[in-house]
C-alpha cells in the first residue's frame, strides 16, 4: 500500500544518470531508423521550441515513430537506461507542455508519422485512429462516412489526436458535445517502461472495474504515450445558423444564453462571448475587413444553432431568441449569417484572436472557467481590478462562455513596448485573476492545461491531497519519472 506521507517532495528530474546524447541518438537510430531520428540544433530545432516562442528546450533526439511497437521500444530503451520522454503531436500547446526542459538529455517522440486513420464504424458510430492523425483529418474521416467528429479548435490543422486527447482539449463545440474527455472511448497507450495498455473496444458501456483511458485524458504525457484511440461519431447537423450579436454587457450575455437554450434547447452549439479590444485587434490582424457589427460594440456574442430542421426553420428560431433579447433590452444589435461563406468568415474572425495576440507580442493570457451563474460578476470584478492596476491596458476577453470559459488575455496599453510590459505585469495580473476565478470556485486552466507555464501555481490552487494523490499515481506508473518532467506536476510543499 501507497503512504502518502511517503510522497515527499519528489523532483521533477529523471531518478538515475542518462548515457550521453550520442549514445541516445544511436540506440534511437536502430529503432526508429535513421530517417526518423533527427539529432543537431537545425534538424531538432522546430520540435524542441513551443508554439508561442516562450520555451525552448534540448534534446538528445528527436524520434518519428511510425507504430506502437516502435514506441514501446523506444520507451524501454529509455525506462532502463533513465532518459527522459517528452511526448509530441502538433506542438500546438499553449502552456510549454510538448518541450523538453532546458539542457535534457532528453528523447522527443513526435507522433506525426503515426497517422493513419485505421477504422470508422458508422453503425457503431465510433472511428479508430492512431494518435497523430490531425483533428482536421479526424474530422475529414468523420465526414466521408457522413458523421460528425465535433471537436473544435483554431489549432485543427496542426494538433493532433493524441495531443487533443492528453490536454483533454475543449473549443467552441463544448457547450453541445463535452469536451474531449466527452468524446473518448477508448485508448491505447505505451507505458512508461514500454507496457502497451489498450482499451481499442468502443464500448459505450464497459463497468469492469477502473476505467482507466481516463488517466490519460488530460495526463499532458507525464504518464505514458498515447498511440491509438477510439472516439465517438454524431449524426452530422443538415444546417447551421450564425449571428453576431451585440449585448448590452456580460450579464446580458448569460440573460441571451438562458433565453436561447429555453427556445432553442441541444440545438444551441456555440455561444462565444467577444469583447471590443478582442474585435479590433482581430479585425487589424485580418487585415481590417468590413466588421460584423456597425459601431464597436463593447460586447458581442458569436451565436451558433444547428439542427435537422431546414435553414429557414433554424433561421427563423435564431431571429426569434434575438427579438426576445431585444425586447429584454439584451440585445442592440444583430448580424446574422446569409451565407455558408458568410458564415465561415464569423468563425475565422473568432478562430484568428488568439494569433492576433501573438503577433502583437503577447498578452497576459488567463484561461479560466467558473460557474456560468458566476462568469459575469467575475468577467466585471476581475476586469475592474485590472484596470485599476493599469488603467489604459485593453480588455481582450473571449471564449467559450457557453460552458463557463473565458480567455481572459489583458493586452498592453497601445504605447507600451510588449517585453517589458509583460516582464512586469504577466505575473501580478495572471496572479491576481486567476486567484479572482478561484474564489468563484473556478479554475485557473479551462482547456490548455498546465504544461510548465501554470505548474507552479497548482500548488496554490490544488489542495495539498489533490496534488498528494496525482503524486501517487505518477509514481505508481512512472516511477523513474522519465514521463515529460518539470511538466504538470508541482514539487510536493510538506
Ligand atoms: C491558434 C490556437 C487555438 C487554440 N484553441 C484551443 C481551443 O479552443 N481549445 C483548446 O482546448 N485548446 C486550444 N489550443 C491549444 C492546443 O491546440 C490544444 O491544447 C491541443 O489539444 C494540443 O494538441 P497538440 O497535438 O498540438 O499537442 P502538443 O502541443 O504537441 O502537446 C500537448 C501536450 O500533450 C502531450 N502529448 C501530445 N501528444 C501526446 C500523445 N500522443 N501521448 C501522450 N501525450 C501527448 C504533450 O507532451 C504535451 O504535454 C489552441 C492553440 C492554438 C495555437
């Protein structure tokens, strides 16, 4: 039996001494094949930097397996000789999780060659893919069997699979189809020490003891490398409709939502709330297009109804939850989609916020949830609390207010020069909302995980149990600790 006073502190480095980097490469090689090893500061370069910049690491190898065999072998390779593991699939993480830490020894396994979609059952409703198919190809298999995969992100082109399925990902679809947790049903995953735990079955209903997948949704690769999964199929919707909507505030916003689900039910899909400076700075981005909605509004929500009815039916529903919001003074304005392609470009002003953050040098970024009864008040402290701390700082706020998420990313003031800015106010401000999200019982990561960036902050945010237990299982599973180090899991405070 596990004692938890017996987890003590446990340090995030690799237990044992690893051979040196050459001597990694070549074993590697003669797994993988030298293709598919990639070793040197130019070859390993892309992999070993995350996607915003903000952490780069180093690796002994970079390998590109393309079975779970080879996985498993390169993962007891590393198990018995003490190398550390970094788990990679699009490399799309927001938080520094799919690196490797600075001067590691470590062995990168990127999944992209794994990417073959291996079955879809339309009967079953459920598809089997390996691990580093893409979310867009995922979503393409869905559709030639005339099914819907609805996860949705603004990373669908690059993530993967796998990386979705380890950040347990969220999006702009959660408030119908759950999130990826939601969507799962089964997974094969390589164990740290080379062991292959699959549960491949598709089952809906399987109560034989731990449902074990579970511990590997959202394990952000610290506990084995997930190679396969099996993921549920939806009837595809025969028509969406879209508007933009201006509201009066957030609190309208919920007031909108209330309205539409009692009007509308399942059929409300997305329902993303957008605040001005968000709107302009996306807008400057895109290269200025004309706007959705006249006058900059202060608040707007992206509203999505699909269904089986017809266009017009599910138009003419969407036109009445507006007029409602009119007539309670929720709503001041409206654009709804006329098009498919109309459409589409509502959802690519809404998909391209985050990128337009990067591209101004960053902003504070905060991805917290509380309890939709809550998000208002919260949206309304924390934003006051912030400006009083920098008045002129732009309010660049959206999500997935839908399901209780916000991205709450303040942006420098417009005179303000990004490095220095960030330097000073990215602590203190992502300290203080998130400490405001947490009294409003929510959390301090939505849907981008924790990676390295928010790992510290668990220790404040988790209850000392809550971190002992995550402790005990890392170590029930990978107790050499070769599994993503320095990732997730904080240094236990006795
Ligand atoms: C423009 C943009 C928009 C985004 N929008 C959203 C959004 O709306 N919702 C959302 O949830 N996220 C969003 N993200 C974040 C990111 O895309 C997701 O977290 C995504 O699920 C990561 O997938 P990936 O394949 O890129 O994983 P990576 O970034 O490669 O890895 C993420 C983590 O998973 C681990 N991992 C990866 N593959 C495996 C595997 N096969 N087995 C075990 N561990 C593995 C890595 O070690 C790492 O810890 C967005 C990112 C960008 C850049």
């Amino acid at each position: 039996m596990l004692d938890p006073s017996a987890v003590s502190s446990p340090e995030s480095a690799v237990s044992g001494t690893a051979p040196a980097p050459e001597t990694i490469a070549e074993a590697m090689r003669a797994i993988v094949g030298a293709t598919a090893c990639l070793t040197g500061d130019t070859d390993t370069e892309k992999y070993v930097t995350d996607y915003r910049g903000l952490y780069r690491g180093t690796a002994s190898a970079v390998v590109l397996p393309t079975s779970t065999e080879q996985v498993s072998a390169v993962l007891a390779w590393c198990h018995a000789h003490n190398v550390a593991v970094v788990p990679q699939g699009g490399n799309t993480s927001l938080m520094g999780g799919a690196v490797p830490e600075l001067n590691a020894q470590a062995v990168v396994v990127n999944l992209a060659r794994m990417n073959q979609v291996l079955a879809v059952d339309p009967i079953n409703d459920t598809m089997t893919l390996q691990a580093g198919v893409t979310l867009s190809s995922a979503r393409v298999a869905a559709e030639d069997h005339a099914r819907l995969f609805p996860l949705r992100i603004g990373s669908e082109g690059s993530c993967q699979i796998g990386g979705n399925v380890s950040t347990n990902a969220g999006g702009t679809a959660v408030l119908r189809y759950g999130n990826m947790r939601d969507l799962v049903l089964g997974v094969e995953v390589v164990l740290p020490d080379g062991r292959i735990c699959s549960s491949l079955r598709g089952l809906r209903k399987d109560n034989t003891g731990y449902d074990l997948k579970h511990l590997f949704v959202g394990a952000e690769g610290t506990l084995g490398i997930i190679t396969a999964v099996v993921l549920k199929l939806m009837p595809q919707p025969a028509c969406t409709a879209v508007a933009f909507v201006a509201v009066t505030d957030p609190s309208a916003a919920v007031a909108l939502l209330g309205v539409a689900k009692a009007r509308a039910g399942q059929a409300v899909t997305a329902f993303e709330l957008i605040s001005g400076p968000a709107m302009t700075l996306v807008l400057d981005y895109l290269g200025n297009p004309v706007p959705p909605l006249a006058g900059n509004p202060e608040w707007m929500v992206l509203i999505e109804l699909s269904g089986n009815a017809d266009e017009e039916a599910l138009t003419a529903e969407l036109i009445e939850i507006l007029e409602t919001g009119i007539n309670q003074s929720l709503v001041h304005d409206a654009a709804i989609a006329a098009s498919g392609a109309q459409a589409q470009t509502f959802w690519k002003i809404r998909e391209e916020i985050s990128d337009a953050q990067t591209r101004t040098g960053g902003s504070i970024k905060c991805d917290v949830s509380v309890p939709l009864s809550r998000i208002a008040a919260f949206v309304d402290d924390a934003s006051a609390q912030v400006r009083a701390l920098v008045p002129d700082i732009r309010m660049v706020i959206y999500g997935h207010m839908g399901d209780g998420n916000v991205h709450f990313n303040p942006l420098r003031p417009a005179e303000a020069v990004a490095k220095p800015f960030l330097a000073e106010w990215y602590t203190r401000i992502s300290g203080l909302v998130d400490t405001l999200a947490h009294a409003e019982q929510g959390s301090i990561s939505a849907e981008h995980g924790i990676g390295v960036a928010k790992r510290d902050d668990l220790t404040t945010f988790k209850s000392k149990v809550e971190l002992q237990v995550m402790w005990q299982i890392k170590q029930a599973l990978d107790p050499k600790g070769i599994m993503n180090p320095g990732k997730v899991l904080p240094p236990l405070v006795q």
